[in-house]
C-alpha cells in the first residue's frame, strides 16, 4: 500500500509500497507527522483535507503586485536631462 506523510495537511513524504504502516516522528519544529493511504497520484507537496480525505495541488497565493514608488521632482529632472542629453548626442553624430 501507498502512504502520504502529512504534517500541517501537507504531504511532506511518500512511501510506495509499504507493507505496513509507517511511523514518523515528529516534524523538527514539533509537528506531528500522519501516515495516510493514497494511490500513486500524490506527489510532495500536495494538500490534504481531513475532512474530505482528498489530495489536491498546492497552489501558491499569487504575489501581491509591488507599486513603483513615486519618483521625486529631483530624479525625474535628472530623467529628462539624461534624455536631452542622449538626444543631442545623436542628432550631433547624425548630423542634423
């Protein structure tokens, strides 16, 4: 028989073909560690629900989007001369 090691309803281990159940110790942060049979589908990471005694794919949260910050009236002058200047350069080298 096939087991799922659970800890935290993750599946932190899977045990093919175990004649008997397996026993686990604890997680190293202390949490306790459930054998569950499954068939060959669950793989590591996977979530478990008790209640429903049902594996499904993790998926993660999306991130939350970071907003650019606003840029000052200092580094926006900075910006625009930057880009004149690269302007210039080219009209100079294209001799226009």
């Amino acid at each position: 028989m096939n087991y799922a090691m659970i800890s935290k309803n993750r599946v932190i281990g899977v045990l093919l073909n175990q004649e008997t159940e397996p026993e686990w110790g604890a997680t190293p942060d202390g949490n306790p560690v459930t054998a569950i049979p499954c068939d060959d589908t669950v793989t590591l990471g996977m979530i478990y629900d008790p209640e429903t005694n049902t594996f499904t794919e993790y998926t993660p949260p999306e991130p939350e989007p970071i907003p650019e910050p606003p840029i000052s009236e200092t580094e926006q002058a900075i910006l625009d001369t930057t880009i004149n200047v690269d302007y210039l350069v080219c009209m100079k080298e294209l001799e226009i």
